[in-house]
C-alpha cells in the first residue's frame, strides 16, 4: 500500500489520537497540541520506507514520551520567591 500523510493521520485518529504526521527536511515527526514541549521524529526521508503498522507503533512510542514529559513537568514544584520593594 502506498502511504501518504493524509493516511497516517485518519489512522491516528482512528485510534483516537490528535496528533499529526508532519514532513520535515529529510524527516518526519509528531505533533499534538496536547504534548506542546516534545515531538517525536523519525529520521526516513521518505514515508514508504515503513509501513502503516511501523507508523502507528512511532505514534504510539510518541504519546509514551508526551506522557512522560507531562508527568515530569507536573512534579515540577514551583518555587516561591518573595520579591522585597527596593525602595
């Protein structure tokens, strides 16, 4: 089967993702407005050099990362600072 971007995005969201496949220079990677410090890319420069289930298990390797990274960020604890009038 041929693929094409369009293809790989219906399959995403058939697996009820929102992420996207996106082309870059000599790559492609995701990207969610979900996991907005992280994407995922995948160094093949062209789309057919895997096949749709390749593809979707990059998807899913993905969303593991989005996780991980807002699992990271919210144990984060802020830090008070008490700014003091200088004057």
């Amino acid at each position: 089967m041929k693929l094409s971007i369009p293809t790989i995005n219906n399959a995403i969201k058939k697996l009820g993702g929102d992420a996207e496949l996106v082309k870059g220079e000599g790559y492609f990677y995701f990207t969610s407005p979900k996991v907005m410090w992280d994407t995922h890319s995948v160094y093949v420069c062209k789309i057919n050099h895997l096949d749709l289930q390749d593809w979707m298990e990059e998807y899913k390797l993905f969303e593991e990362l989005g996780k991980a990274a807002e699992l990271r960020y919210n144990s984060i604890t802020p830090l008070n600072y008490t700014i003091k009038d200088s004057k």
